[in-house]
C-alpha cells in the first residue's frame, strides 16, 4: 500500500478530519490531500512532522515509508493506543494555552454534565458555537 494511502488510513484510525489534521501540521487541506492521494511528494521536514504530531510508532512509520502494510499481533488494541497517544499529544500541546480560562472550564463542564451520548454533546457544542 503506497505511503499516502497510509497515511490516510492513519489519520482516520485517530478520527480526525484532514481539516483537523492540516491544521495541525501547518499546511493547507489542499496540499495534505495532494499527500495522500500520492499527488505530491512530502518533504523530509514534513514527514518527520507528521510521524511527530500523528504520534506514529517508529517501526510502523518505516513500514509506511517503505510502502509496506504494517502488520499488527492486535490491531484494534493498536489503534485505540494510536488514538490515546494523539489525543494525549493535542492535550498537551493545545489544551495548555486555555485550560486556565474559567470559560473553557465551564464550557467543557457543560458538555459533560449536558448530555449522555456523543451525539448530544456534539449537537450540543455545534449549537453553543452558533450562538458565540
């Protein structure tokens, strides 16, 4: 499997949009589709960004870059720990710059007391956000 394709399928095991994911990486959602449809060659820097922020373990990522499926002893254990590490990552290099702000507290208090479902929650922030 070419390395775009993987680098698709990466992202969407961590359940972010490529919106989310070029944002991330500095560089428009244009270009980042270009990527992984294998449109675009991906520069040395980039790569290593991408390894960085999509917190891809290094023997997977050599498998990726040699266009090699990675082949996993439990793949769903896999890829809620792939899932765990962003999440842990974007806490920690996003949350910091406004976890001291009462309104974010007392937003994210909101959305967990509000609702029981994801679903909820989602409707629930899309509708706080419209009104802002």
């Amino acid at each position: 499997m070419a390395f775009g394709e993987q680098l698709r399928a990466y992202r969407e095991k961590l359940d972010i949009t490529q919106m989310e994911a070029a944002k991330i990486l500095g560089i428009d959602h244009s270009a980042l589709s270009k990527y992984e449809k294998g449109d675009l060659g991906i520069s040395i820097e980039l790569l290593m960004k991408i390894k960085d922020k999509y917190n891809i373990p290094d023997d997977q990522f050599l498998y990726m870059l040699q266009d090699k499926r990675y082949k996993s002893n439990d793949p769903i254990l896999e890829a809620k720990e792939s899932k765990t590490r962003y999440i842990e990552t974007f806490q920690e290099e996003y949350v910091k710059e406004i976890i001291h702000l009462k309104e974010y507290r007392d937003f994210t208090m909101d959305i967990v007391n509000f609702a029981e479902s994801d679903k909820d929650r989602r409707k629930y922030i899309l509708n706080r956000l419209n009104k802002d």
